[in-house]
C-alpha cells in the first residue's frame, strides 16, 4: 500500500523538484540545500503539522476526530495557517544563517518551492494511504481500493498538484523582496504579505476541495492562471540574473581581479555548459573544480551586488575575499572554455584498437630486432680511423 502511494506522488513530486532546482540553476546554492528544503518539507513540517492541527482542531470542537481532513473548520481555518507556517520556517532560516550565501531571488523562491513540493509528496502519500485503506476495509477487496487511490491521484497528483508548492511559493517571494530590499518596512511587511497571500490561497483550496462548491472549476482555472503568472515571474528573474551576473563580473574586471576572457566565460550560460562538458571526459577532479569555479563565481556576482546595494553586512567583505581566492586556486585544474576537438574514451579505444590492428601478425624475420636493426647492433655510429695511426715503431 504505501509503496503504491509513494509512487503515485512521485509522479509530480520529482518533476516539481527538478523544475525548482533548474530555476537556481544560474546561481545554485548546492545538493546539501536543496536537500535540507526538501527533507523539511517532507518529514519535519509535517511532523509539525500534523499534531497541531488535531489539537487546534480539537479546541475548535470540530464534529469528527480532530483531522482536519475530515472538518470544514479545521482545514479552512487552522491547516492552512500551521501548514503554511511549518513549511516555509526553513526558508527563513536559511535566509538568516546564510545571510551572505542565500542572496538571490530565484535561490529564496526554489528553496520554497522545494519545501513545499515535499510537504505535497508526504501529504499525497497519506492521503492515497488512506483511502486505499478505507475501501479496502468497507469493501472488503483491493480491487475497488486501487481504483479509488488512482483517481484520488489524479485530482491530487494531477489537477492540483501545483497548490502546496504554489502556497510556499508566496510566502518565498515575499522573503525575497525582504532581501532585496533596503528599507526596514519592506524587510518586514514583504514576508509577512507573503505568509498571508499563502494562507488566503490555502484557505480558499481547502474550502472547495472540503465544500464541494460549484465554483470549484471556476477558481481552479483562476489558479493556473496564477500559476502562469508565477512561472512568468520566474522566467523574468532569471534573465536578469543572467544580466546581473554580466555586470558583476564585469566590475572585477575593472578591477583587475579578473581576466575579460574569465568573466566572459564565466557569465554565458552555454559557455559554461560546454565547459562542464568537456571536464566530465577529463576526470572527476577537473570536472569538480570546473563546477566549483562556476558557482563560486557565481556566488561572487550575487555578493558584489548585495554590497552594492548595501543589504549586507561587513563580513562580506571576507567572504568576497575567499571566494577570490578560491577562485585562483582552482583556475589551473579547472575548465574555462571548451576549446577544440574533444576525444571521447570510446574513440581513444577504438583508436589504440585500428593501431593493434594495423600491427603485422606473426613473428618478426630472423637477425631483426623490434627497432629494424640486425641483432648485436647498437645503431651507434663511430667516426672513421685514422690510417696513420699504428703502434710505435722500435
């Protein structure tokens, strides 16, 4: 049962998480990040949730067993605050311990989408769980229960698979204007809006998915259409990030603490990739420090502009100085550009297989050596003897 719901929800769960972390492609914050926001959303925030729905629900004096899956109270009420606050807590977290690393925009919005998308992926399990144990117990035969849990996983896994990732995705914005920003009231009123925005969204899936009310259909189109503003938003970002990193790169340059040809490289997108490309055929090590210069040159752009912008403190200014650093050391083992013909192992075997081949069979002539000289010599040659020389006459 939970292997067939685990794989249900990862149907829309992988593809989620794999789009998000393409959209921080530009300026990518590392595998361990990402997975910290995933795993949060997938155990700890709905180990958070759960137990203080049933008891808020429970207080409320809700008609039923305090889930608030089952109450209309509970999951208009009180799930969507508590959800919405469980999910984006490592957000905000993250954004305070890594005050100099999580800068960017699109880094914020993907940590959240990625909380988010793993909160949907536990939640969907258990939901397909259930219902799949329900039947199964009212029924009394698994087969009525698998087609229950399938269509469940359509309307979940497949109409409304965007919702939580969208919700978290709103309070992610807001911290992200919070960082952009340099004025105090937006640094505080940006999340808070955020939260709320995610909240009301939540509020009003809960209350038509609970209520069953005809409108249902009507705001599900009005949420792809937000769901499209929000991918335009995205988009948009990421060209000025790809702008932003130019321009960055560009003052170094200025200040001779890198090579026009380095920052030229280092902000085109499909430079970059052809240089991964070529490190991954010459060893784990270069291909490495080839992604290891990429990021921290990327990391560099986005902490220059902070700077700038004056949205960070003092101690950047040390950071600065050990990503550049950083950078130097790993300029002789890494790939810059990928230039010229690339040899692929398959053509170096099959290139040593024609030259084995190409080798006459059988054993080599009598009084020859390997080298094509007669055996006993040394091919050295000697400069000829002077007639004139004898041995003393008596």
């Amino acid at each position: 049962m939970i292997p067939k719901a685990a794989r249900l929800a990862a149907y829309t769960a992988v593809p989620l998480a794999v789009l998000f972390i393409l959209a921080d492609r530009l300026r990518p914050q590392g595998l361990w990040l990402w997975t910290i926001a995933l795993v949060w959303g997938g155990l700890v925030s709905t180990a958070i949730a759960a137990p203080i729905n049933t008891w808020a629900s429970a207080h409320l004096s809700v008609v039923g067993d305090g889930d608030p899956a089952t109450s209309l109270r509970g999951a208009v009420f009180i799930a969507p605050f508590v959800e919405e606050a469980a999910k984006a807590t490592v957000v905000f977290w993250l954004a305070i311990l890594l005050r100099n690393r999580v800068t960017s925009w699109l880094s914020t919005v993907a940590l959240a989408g990625l909380s988010g998308t793993g909160f949907a992926f536990v939640e969907n399990i258990v939901y397909y769980a259930r219902v799949y144990r329900y039947v199964s117990v009212t029924s009394g035969t698994g087969v009525d229960a698998q087609q229950a849990m399938d269509q469940l996983a359509l309307v979940r896994g497949g109409m409304t698979f965007f919702a939580h990732p969208l919700f978290t995705l709103m309070t992610g914005i807001g911290l992200a204007t919070a960082l952009g920003a340099r004025s105090k009231r937006v640094r505080v009123l940006a999340p808070l809006t955020g939260f709320l925005v995610a909240a009301l969204l939540h509020m009003v899936f809960n209350f038509t998915a609970s209520a069953d009310s005809p409108v249902g259909l009507m705001l599900w189109f009005v949420a792809l259409s937000l769901v499209g503003t929000v991918v335009g938003v995205i988009i948009t970002r990421m060209r000025r990030e790809r702008a932003l990193l130019r321009a960055r790169l560009a003052d170094y340059v200025r200040f001779g603490w890198l090579d026009e040809r380095e920052a030229v490289a280092l902000s085109r997108w499909r430079v970059r990739l052809r240089a991964r490309w070529y490190a991954l055929w010459r060893g784990p090590g270069t291909y490495v420090a080839t992604w290891r210069l990429q990021h921290l040159a990327t990391e560099l752009a986005g902490l220059r502009d902070a700077v700038g912008r004056g949205l960070v403190d003092a101690t950047a200014q040390g950071r600065e100085a050990e990503l550049l650093e950083e950078l130097r050391a790993l300029r002789p083992t890494a790939v810059l550009v990928g230039e010229g013909a690339l040899e692929y192992p398959w053509q170096r075997w099959w290139r040593a297989l024609r030259e084995l081949r190409s080798r006459p069979a059988g054993p080599e002539p009598l009084g020859v050596g390997s080298d094509g000289l007669p055996l006993g010599s040394s091919g050295i040659e000697y400069s000829p003897v002077d007639p004139r020389w004898g041995p003393p006459e008596q």
